[in-house]
C-alpha cells in the first residue's frame, strides 16, 4: 500500500465531497494508476456538471468541463483532436444511463478509444437526489418517495449487460465498498489505460459508490448499503476484456 499521495492529487484542496462519499477513493486509485503508468503529463479529464466536477480542483490534470451527461461524446471529440493524450470521461450513472445514454451508446458502438469511469452511486446525487436509471428497486428517491416500482419504471439499468455484448475493449465493474474491492477496481481502471494506450478502443469501468446524503444513511450504514443491496442489484467483475466476453 502506498501511503503518501500520488502527484496527481492536490492535497492543498479546499473543494471535496460529502462525508462517506466514494468518488475521493475513486480519484485517489485513478491518480495512483496513472503515476504508476507514466502518463500524468497526456491525461485530459472530462468532468461532468455533477458530483465528479469537484475532481477538476483535487486532481493535477488538463480537464475539461463537459454538459451534464455529455462527457463521454466531449471525451471521443478530445480523443479525436488529441490522438496522444490519454482521455478520461467521469459521469455519474444519472449522467451516463440517463441524458448521455445516446452518447453512451454511439461511442462504444464505435469503439471510440477512451475510458469511461462511471461512477454509480444508483441516484442523481448533484441535481437533488432523483431516481436514475440505476436506482435499485424499492429504493427511495426525492421523485420515488414510495420507492421505484418496477411495474411503472422498470428494473435498474445494468450497462454490463449492454455494453459486453458489443465490440468494445473492455467492460467492468467495481465498488469502494471494502478495501479488497477498491484493490480489484484499481487493477481495473489499470487496465483500462493500459487498453487505451494500446489503441484497443473504448473502456467501460463502472464504479458503486456510496452517497450518504441522498441515500439518507450514515457513512457506515451506506456501506453496509453498498454490500447488502446495490453489489446483490449490479454484479461485479469482468465482462468483456477484448474479443472474450
């Protein structure tokens, strides 16, 4: 374990989230990942008008303000005009399964070369706590106050399940529930980079993650949230590396 910050972080930053909140781990492996790969010096961050924005004032990199739930066409564009830059899109599932779902979809049907980190914490976090595509069944948001009822808004959306029946290069998804899974996400979010270096085409790593505050559960409770509730709704692992589902 290393315990000093990698360069890629700005420990003299004032901005963060709220308390139990995972996208801090979330930044925090990405950084490591990319000190450990060399390429602090080509990455361009693609930060959503969301919960991740805050990323823009904890990370040292070149990034880009993109519209709500359009960082993943923002990111192919940077991609295309930037060849040798490594590019990160990082919406939130809202963002991504929800209003950018179009660009979701048309960028792993090309198989733009870039990395999607989609960060899913089941619920639009920033804009008030509403149900999104990912919100689990039964689960209680400000626009399902009764819970989300399968019968009227269908079952969760689960992009492995879409996204692994592509031509992609790779298809996963993590959680920051215990640190064993923060270390398998890690590894994930590696080989994602390592893909896009490599030309391979468009990475997928989706992460769970906790929000207290919309959730409306201590930190410790919304881990125990994650583990007993959300990791049963979306399963974890490897759902496309390559030609192998």
């Amino acid at each position: 374990m290393k315990y000093s910050a990698p360069k890629g972080i700005n420990t003299s930053a004032h901005i963060g989230w709220c308390p139990g909140c995972g996208h801090g781990i979330i930044c925090r492996i990405l950084a490591e990942v990319i000190e450990e790969l060399d390429i602090d010096d080509r990455i361009i961050m693609v930060e959503d008008v969301a919960c991740g924005e805050f990323a823009q004032f904890v990370m040292n990199y070149n990034s880009i303000g993109g519209a709500h739930g359009r960082t993943i066409i923002t990111a192919a564009g940077a991609k295309q005009a930037r060849p040798d830059a490594i590019v990160i899109a990082h919406p939130g599932d809202g963002s991504a399964y929800a209003i950018g779902m179009e660009s979701t979809m048309h960028c792993a049907i090309r198989n733009e070369n870039i990395l999607a980190l989609v960060v899913n914490n089941s619920i639009f976090g920033m804009t008030g706590g509403q149900m999104s595509p990912a919100t689990l069944v039964g689960m209680k948001t400000t626009s399902s106050p009764k819970g989300r009822d399968s019968a009227k808004q269908g079952q969760p959306f689960d992009a492995m399940k879409v996204i692994s029946q592509m031509d992609v290069a790779y298809c996963a998804r993590g959680s920051v529930s215990t640190p064993a899974n923060v270390e398998k996400t890690k590894k994930m979010l590696k080989k994602a980079l390592e893909k896009q270096m490599n030309g391979e085409g468009f990475c997928l790593v989706e992460v769970l993650s906790s929000c207290p505050t919309n959730w409306n559960l201590q930190p410790d409770e919304s881990i125990a949230f994650m583990k007993e509730q959300q990791e049963k709704t979306f399963a974890l692992g490897e759902f496309r590396n390559g030609g192998n589902k």
